[in-house]
C-alpha cells in the first residue's frame, strides 16, 4: 500500500510542460502528441512491404494507446473528475464543455474506426486477401483511422490548453 501511495502522490505532483496539469496529464499528453508520427510510422512499414511489422506495430500502438486511456481516465476520477481539472481555467464552463464533448465524440469515432480496422485486417488475413484483394479497402480503413488519430491528437491539445494553459 505504500508504494501505491508513493505512486499516487508522484502522478499529481506538478507536471514537466509548465503548466497547471498534474504529472499524469502531461505523461498521456505527450504520448498523445506522439501517437500520429508512431502510427505514420507503422503505416511506411506497410508502403516499404514489410506487413508482418506493420501488423505488429499497429497491435501494439492499439494496446498502449487503450493503456494509456485507462490510465488517463484514473487519473482524472482520482483527482476529482472533470470539474476540478477546470478549477484553474479562466475559459468559461460551457465552452470547455463543448470542446470536451466535440473532443470525446472524435475520440470515441476513431476507437470503433480502429477497431473496426483491425478487425476486418484480421479477417482479411485469414482469407487470403490482405495483401491483395481487400488492400484498397483497408488502406481507406487505415486513412480514415489515421485522420482520427490526428484530430483526437489535436482536439486533446485543445481541451489540455484550454484546462491548463488558459
């Protein structure tokens, strides 16, 4: 137990960016920030051939990406929810809202997008036709994610400037 109180004390301790974000936010933010240039990367393995660890790096960006939403999620119901993150913002309730809202709405399209396209990649690998047949229609699958990825990423750094910046 100690340790985890050890944990817990190191997580809300004032974040690295300068700013009024506790530790743990600025951790998921930089991930977040990080997350679209890992995926274009997993996405030129692909271009180069090499599916095998396109297929791979995919996987793994997926699972820690859902890590560190769970992480991000802890954190924020252990520091009080939502309404004391925004106790420091001089930004007005309702358009923090809203931007929260059109942020988790975008965020919540791209995780079924994800899903959905690593789901029919399996399913398209188990027939034969991933490389092949089906390779037009998961790379489309694949822009749209990518787009999602991006404007979560985006619309995060929104909602993190508007909670601890401003």
């Amino acid at each position: 137990l100690f340790y985890g109180d050890y944990f817990m004390d190191f997580m809300f301790q004032a974040g690295f960016l300068g700013t009024r974000a506790p530790l743990f936010m600025d951790i998921v933010s930089v991930i977040v920030a990080l997350l679209p240039f890992l995926i274009y990367g997993a996405i030129s393995l692909a271009k180069n051939g090499n599916y095998s660890a396109h297929e791979s790096a995919q996987k793994l960006l997926f699972v820690v990406s859902v890590i560190v939403v769970g992480f991000f999620e802890v954190g924020v119901r252990m520091e009080g929810g939502y309404k004391n993150l925004m106790e420091g913002s001089s930004v007005s309730h309702d358009y923090l809202l809203y931007v929260l809202i059109f942020h988790i709405i975008i965020s919540v399209i791209t995780l079924i997008l994800w899903v959905k396209t690593l789901y029919t990649s399996k399913r398209y690998k188990k027939q034969s036709t991933l490389p092949g047949l089906n390779s037009q229609a998961h790379k489309k699958d694949g822009q749209r994610t990518f787009i999602g990825i991006i404007l979560t990423m985006l619309t995060g750094a929104w909602v993190y400037a508007l909670l601890f910046v401003y």
